[in-house]
C-alpha cells in the first residue's frame, strides 16, 4: 500500500465555517485536488461520475434546456457536463462560497479558468435561496440542485430549507412551462418526493449506478416537472 501525502493548496475562513482545497499524491500517481468543508470530503478531481451523471440525466428532462441554473459549484464538473450540450446558452452557477469562485478564476483550481472563459458561464456568489427569490418568473428550463447529498446530508444545516415547499414553490415560479428540476441525493427520499408530488402536482425518482473508488454505489434523481403532461407512449 503506497504512502499518501497531503499538500494544502488553499483555505479560507467564512462564517459557515472552513474551506480546504488540497492536493493528494501516492506514489508518484497524478495528483488528486480535493475539496473539503469543515473537515468534510466534498468532492474530488478523481471521481466525478456522479457530477456528470447529473447534469445528463437532468439535461435529457428537457427539450430544449437554453437557461440552466445550477445550485453549488463545487469543482466544476456538473457545469462543465451542461456545457458540453449545444442546446444550452447560458449555465447560472450560484455558489455560496466566495472563495470557490475565486480558486476557479485564478487557477488555483487548475481547470477552472477554461470553464469560466465560455461566455455561456456565469458564475454567481450567493446564498441560492434569497437568490432564487430574485429570480424573475419562468425564467430558466431547468434547475439543477447540487448543494448536498441530500436532504439527509447537508453541507450546512439551513440547506434543509432547500427541500421544504417555500423554497420548492420559488423553483417551481422560476421555472418554465415544460421546465423541471433535479435533485442529487445519496439516498432516495420519500419525504422529498411527496413535497415535490405536493408543490409540482408530480415527482420521479430515479436510480443511478456509479463507481466511486472502485466501489459500487448508487445515487438518486429526484425530478419534478411545471406543465407535465402524460406520455402518448
């Protein structure tokens, strides 16, 4: 078993608490850019299925996803994938943390500054739940909800506010007709999919298979649609 070493890139302070962006080496392997929060793993450079995964499989939710809000940067990956889709002319990423969007711009994360140089990027600092508030009516096709692993794993614990029917409603107020929003979570929800049943008039839940280090692990979608009308199959 090789020896793995730690190397802080960058740490900022703010008021939820500490930030650490660092790098993982083992053995002379490429090196690894992890992301943690208050001592917590984040996400990392290595396993970013599950990111994409999202992004895919939320972007297949809508004919024609032209404005795309996405809740949490984290590393960038879950903008990256929607930005890989032609269909898409503007991906608004609203990140809490300063710091984030800062280490994307300048470099410190190393890919950061490519992403954030297609026009179609913008990257917002804010708190997404006044942010949302904001929001003009029907004015994205589709919201991606990243924030946490859940309702049952929240990075901070006033995101539990982002699966309640007030903050749901805005989501729905914001989206347009033939819009839906997708919800990342660890685990499947049943509560998240009755409020979403009661703030949409309809909810999924779905499935996904990822590896993360070489282990099997599942993840869920929790999708609501505005205007969802039923299949001619």
């Amino acid at each position: 078993m090789g020896r793995m070493e730690y190397v802080e890139i960058a740490r900022a302070e703010t008021e939820r608490g500490e930030l650490v962006l660092r790098e993982r080496r083992e053995n002379g392997a490429p090196s690894v850019l992890e992301l943690r929060a208050n001592g917590v793993f984040v996400m990392d450079t290595l396993e970013t299925s599950t990111e994409q995964a999202l992004a895919e499989a939320a972007l297949d939710l809508v004919a024609e996803p032209r404005d795309v809000l996405v809740g949490g940067l984290g590393l960038g990956y879950t903008m990256h994938t929607v930005l890989g889709d032609q269909r898409v002319e503007r991906c608004s990423v609203v990140e809490i943390e300063p710091a984030l969007v800062e280490w994307m711009r300048d470099g410190t994360i190393p890919h950061g500054p490519a992403l954030l140089a297609d026009d179609r990027a913008n990257p917002v600092v804010a708190d997404i739940g006044p942010a949302v508030g904001e929001v003009a009516d029907a004015s994205y096709d589709l919201v991606l909800l990243d924030v946490d692993n859940g309702p049952g794993h929240l990075v901070h614990e006033h995101n539990a506010e982002l699966y309640e029917p007030p903050f749901l409603t805005e989501l729905r107020r914001i989206l347009r007709p033939g819009g839906a929003v997708a919800i990342w979570s660890a685990e499947a929800s049943p509560e998240l999919e009755a409020t979403l049943e009661q703030v949409f008039g309809n909810s999924e839940t779905a499935g996904y298979d990822v590896t993360l280090q070489e282990r099997d692990e599942k993840y869920w979608l929790h999708v609501a649609r505005v205007g969802a009308v039923a299949s001619d199959g």
